[in-house]
C-alpha cells in the first residue's frame, strides 16, 4: 500500500471506494501531490482510506467493472460478417443487414432467427409497452399452446383454406395437428366450453404475446418476413354488434397510442379480411420504401386503404373535396404491422360460443381480433429510423438508455478511468429508472473514438464520454444525444437533468 498523509497522525480509517465518492470528497482528494497522480496512472481504478482527521490512504483496487453494472466486455454480441455475395444477394433490407452485423440476430434456417441478447432486450421492452396498452383496455393476458388440433382448424374451415402456409405435422399416434399462425379457433373452443355464459360476464378481451409459424413460400427481409415470429393477438367477445363495434375502436386507439409512444411514422388504412374473415378490416403500417404493400392515402383526410382491398389497384375516392374537386390519393409503401378484424359470429356460429340475454335469450357472441406483429415492430422501426450504418430504435425500447464511455487505459486521460464508474453509481442512485439502463464499455484498451462509435452502431440514445475534462476542477462530460445528433460538454448537474428530463422508460 502507498500512502499519502495529510494533517494529523494516521488513526483509525474508514474504507471508501472512489467510484463511489461524490465531488466534495474529490476536492478533498485533490490533497495527493504528484506522488498520488502517479498512483492513479497506474491502476484503472483505487480504494482511498479516509480518516476523520483529515489522513488519506490509498491502493488499487479490482477492475473496473464491477457486478453493480452492465459492461460491454460481458455482453454476448457476435458481430456477423456478411459475405460480398450474401450482401448483394441474399440480404434485401436494411434492418437485416444491421441487425446481423451488430449482433442482434443470427440466421438459424431458412426464414428462422435466433434473437441475441441485445434484440431480446429490446424485444422485452416493445413486449411491456404493448402490455401497458393492453391492460389499460381491460384485457387480460393468456397463452395457449403453438399446437393446436386439426379438428378445430377443419371445423372453420381453414385446415384447406390455408393450404401450404399452415405447417402440418402428425403425432405417434397420426393425430393431425399444426403449429398456429392465429387462434381464432382455439380461444373461440375455450370460450364455447364455458357454455351458455351470462350477459354481465361479458365483454371478455384476452391476448397473448407469443410465437407464431407460418410456411412462407419466400421468407426475406430478416424479422420481417419469417416462417417463425412472435405476435400479439387478442381475441374479444361482445355481447351485440354495437358493443363489438365500440371494442373494435377502443382496441385501434390502443394501436394508435402505441406508434404515437414509438414515435413511428405509421398509417391507419382499410385492409381486406383476408383468410379471417369479418366485415371490417383495418392494417397499421409503418411507411417505408422497402415496403411490400402498395397503400393509397389522402393527405387532407386521412383515408387510406390497401390496394389490395380497391377493384383491380385502382385509386379509392375520398370524400372530401378540394375547391370542388375530388382530393387525390397518394400511392404510398408500407410495411405492415398491426390489424384488426370485426368477426361478427363467423366463429361463434361454426363453435356455438353464445351468452344469455337480459331475458334469458341465447345469443351469439359478436367477436373481433386484433394482431400486432411484435417481432416485425422490432425489425420495422429498425428499417425507417435507421441510416445504412447506424441502428437507431424507438427511444422507448433501446436496449440500454445510457452508454458511458471511460478513457483508454495507459493514456494521458487515465486519471479519470475511476469517474467513470462513479458517474455509474451516482446516476443510478440520482434516477430510479435508469438502473438498469446503464451500459459501461469497460473495454479501456481501444480508444474513445473507436468506442463511440461502436456505440453510435448500436443505436444507445446517451452516450456519456468521461474524458480528460473530466478532471477539470470544474469537471465537465461530453455528452451525445444520437437521436437528437448533437454533442454537448456539461457539468455534472446539467447532465443529470438533462437524462432526467429526456428519459423516456
């Protein structure tokens, strides 16, 4: 141990970590001489014994990074490189290519992706937020098996319908079964096994967020469009065509709030019922050019629709008029993310889900279903946020808020290595809801620049560099706001109410 002695005779000592020192007990550090500076540039980081008579000791201590925070050396990120070939050819989006070269996904097949622990992060957050909505509609979250029986699926009627896009398989025992890419079916059967269920009891609104399969002929874009993805669907049951109906808005006012809190460029457009069925339809679609459906909008009104759902592609007519003239449709690309069906008793009827009356008259249950794309939200908003080179996610649902940047060991900076991790402790303890939203890149053998860049790659809304300003007697930190693309050198309060301010989990 070296020791620097200041004031009276050395006594008894109290042992304080120096990351965990706030700034009036580094103004009481700034007694080491040139014999403490020369300490302090040879361990990444030092235990100071602090006496009350005014003595300080010090030593090194252990690594940087410590168990209290998430470090980038820790995370299992293997960066995908892509072959000249594979680049041109076999990846046709943006999101794909970033996702892959970042370390967010790995193929793991043909249309099928492990999610690494960055985009399950990420994935994690877009699954609380759609959860926050769902609840605040009254509905309440289920799951049911991936599996489900041919019979239910023959008894709709889509076991044919579907054709090749239904992975069917059999059992030991040749029980025909397939891997669910909706459950209108099943949660209908759970429904009608409840038998004739009272008026009051109604409505009932139940989802679940989990993973889905269908047999794409021509799986590509990544987690765009893949044979195996995870989804958000939520099955209603209403007591009239009325009450459907009212459920059917509250639901895509749900939908609407969650883009508006992604901060997403999304349409509303009317889109075709499809192999569902029902008698309204409506699709969520992120605009971008990557876009695989062709949408027609108006400007002044909002009307929109797929044109899919127009007679032979053409433009629908808007009512409202411009100087007595009808407005024009912009032909628009989207990707499509969300939809919404009002089923009526299409399902009811074939599985006989009905209720009582107020005068004890049985009737059918109108229903009504409603999907979100949650893997494809994810890749979606990775495609239209993003520049070729940098990933830039919802502010929401970045995998960590805050990426804090020390100097690189060995340099001139290296006195402020310690800060680093003080900044760290000092942030979570000032604001709750960033403790688990720090990532420290204690990886001090490259450069800043090399790591801020790395950082940009990756999309982390505040990058916080602690570098030789840091050890200013006025100690300032550079920060840098990705979404925002500025760059500013703030004092430490400033910084701590600007992340107060702008934080948005």
């Amino acid at each position: 141990m070296k020791r620097v002695q200041h004031g009276a005779a050395y006594g008894m000592l109290r042992t304080v970590r120096v990351s965990t020192l706030m700034p009036s007990v580094f103004k009481a550090a700034e007694i080491f001489t040139m014999r403490g500076h020369q300490l302090m540039n040879h361990c990444k980081t030092w235990l100071v014994f602090l006496q009350f008579d005014g003595t300080m000791t010090a030593e090194p201590a252990r690594a940087l990074c410590t168990h209290h925070h998430h470090c980038v050396s820790k995370m299992f990120q293997p960066s995908y490189i892509l072959p000249k070939g594979m680049r041109q050819e076999g990846i046709t989006c943006k999101s794909q290519r970033l996702m892959m070269e970042n370390g967010l996904i790995r193929p793991a097949g043909t249309g099928i992706f492990h999610l690494l622990p960055l985009a399950q992060r990420a994935l994690d957050k877009l699954i609380r937020v759609i959860e926050s909505e769902m609840s605040r509609v009254g509905s309440q979250k289920m799951a049911m098996p991936s599996l489900t029986s041919s019979a239910l699926w023959k008894t709709s009627g889509r076991w044919d319908m579907m054709g090749s896009e239904l992975f069917k398989l059999r059992d030991r025992h040749k029980t025909e079964l397939c891997l669910g890419p909706t459950h209108e079916e099943a949660v209908t059967d759970i429904i009608a096994a409840e038998g004739l269920l009272s008026h009051k009891r109604l409505p009932i609104r139940l989802y679940q967020i989990t993973a889905k399969f269908r047999d794409e002929p021509r799986p590509r874009f990544g987690l765009l469009r893949g044979r195996e993805f995870i989804m958000k669907d939520l099955y209603t049951f209403d007591s009239s065509e009325a009450t459907a109906l009212d459920t059917y808005d509250t639901v895509c006012d749900a939908y609407t709030r969650l883009f508006k809190r992604l901060q997403v460029d999304f349409v509303k457009v009317v889109g075709d019922t499809g192999s569902i069925g029902g008698s309204l339809s409506h699709e969520y679609h992120l605009l971008a050019e990557t876009g695989e459906d062709e949408l027609f909008q108006c400007d002044k009104c909002g009307l929109g629709a797929n044109a899919e759902t127009t007679v032979g592609g053409t433009r629908p007519s808007c009512p409202e008029k411009l100087d007595e003239v009808g407005c024009p449709m912009r032909l628009r690309r989207g990707i499509e993310v969300g939809h919404a069906f009002l089923l009526g008793s299409k399902y009811s009827k074939l599985f006989k889900a009905c209720y009582a009356d107020a005068a004890d008259r049985k009737q059918l249950i109108e229903m009504g279903c409603y999907g979100l794309g949650v893997t494809r939200i994810l890749a979606a908003s990775i495609e239209v946020l993003s520049s070729e080179d940098e990933i830039r996610w919802p502010q929401i649902i970045a995998p960590y808020q805050v990426y804090i940047i020390p100097p690189k060991r060995k340099s001139k900076d290296e006195a402020a290595i310690p800060l680093a991790e003080t900044l760290c402790n000092d942030i979570t303890s000032c604001i709750s809801r960033l403790q688990d939203e720090l990532l420290l890149d204690d990886r001090d053998q490259l450069t800043i620049g090399r790591r801020v860049t790395d950082a940009k790659k990756l999309g982390y809304p505040y990058l916080i560099v602690v570098g030789k300003r840091a050890l200013e007697a006025e100690p300032l930190y550079e920060l840098h706001d990705t979404q925002r693309g500025t760059i500013e050198c703030v004092s430490k309060i400033d910084l701590f109410k600007t992340l107060e301010s702008r934080s948005v989990v």
